[in-house]
C-alpha cells in the first residue's frame, strides 16, 4: 500500500472545498470596501485641507501686509513723510519677498499715501479671491488699525 502523506491529504480537501492550494489575496468585496472607506475618508479631508489652505495664504497675506507697514515708517522715519522722498520722488512699495512667496494668491498694494498716512491692502487674488468670501480684502494703516471689507465679520478672525 502507497504512504500518502498529510500535505496530500491536506491538498486534495481544498481542492475538493473548491479553493486551489497556495492562494492568497483579497475578495473583491474586501477591496471594494477599502475603496469606499478611502473616498469617504478623502470626502472630509479634502475639504478640510482647501479651508486650511485659504486661512494660511490669508495669514501670509496680513504677515506681508504688516512687512510692507513697516517699510512705510521706516521710509517715514527717514523723509518725516509718508508719500515722498526728500528729493520730492513718490514712494513705491519694494519688491518684498514675502509678495513672490505668495505666488499671486494676494496682491499687496499701496492704496492711498498722503505726508502724513498711508494705507496698505492685501487684494485677493484669482481662486482666493473666490473661495475667501468670509475676510476679503485686508486694510492697515498709518496708526496699525487694521480692517477687512467683509462687513460682520470680526477683524481679528482675518489678522
């Protein structure tokens, strides 16, 4: 009589139970549970992440609108007046780093200067412009009053 030994044994039940020997894997069902579990897990986040995304570009925008304020006394300082040099030429905001850093997000902008004020806005632009409507565009002056042109909403939620 022939020895059959256990792993044959074993090997004929699976394959009499309908399964093939060595297989190993996921059933559909399992993978269509993991993508479901994935596009629900990606319909909270990705929302999430866009508001995360506008609320930092904002407070870029407020951090470069403060930089350009600070130029501004520092130009005073210098002159004893906001709207032009000693040598009578108008003042210009200089290219600030933090205006390239924003990459077209925010366009900061030196809205009104006279001797003795001056006003800075941070302008959204494009895509930010669209999805920030809760601050929209942020305004400091000579005195650091800052102010937003959404009306109702609290300035110190934009800055």
């Amino acid at each position: 009589m022939a020895k059959i030994s256990r792993s044959t044994v074993r090997n004929r039940k699976h394959v009499a139970l309908g399964r093939r020997v060595g297989a190993a894997g996921f059933t559909l069902i399992e993978l269509m549970i993991a993508v479901l579990v994935i596009a629900v897990l990606a319909a909270i986040a990705y929302p999430a992440y866009q508001n995360h995304t506008i609320k930092t570009r904002r407070a870029t925008a407020g951090a470069c609108a403060l930089e350009a304020s600070q130029f501004m006394e520092r130009f005073y300082t210098t002159n004893l007046r906001y709207d032009q040099d000693q040598g009578g030429t108008a003042v210009a905001l200089p290219a600030l780093q933090c205006m390239t850093d924003m990459g077209g997000q925010y366009a900061i902008q030196l809205a009104a200067s006279t001797a003795s004020t001056y006003s800075i806005r941070a302008v959204p632009q494009g895509r930010q412009a669209t999805k920030d409507t809760k601050c929209g565009t942020l305004t400091i002056d000579h005195t650091g009053q800052k102010t937003v042109s959404v009306s109702g909403t609290p300035v110190a939620e934009c800055w």
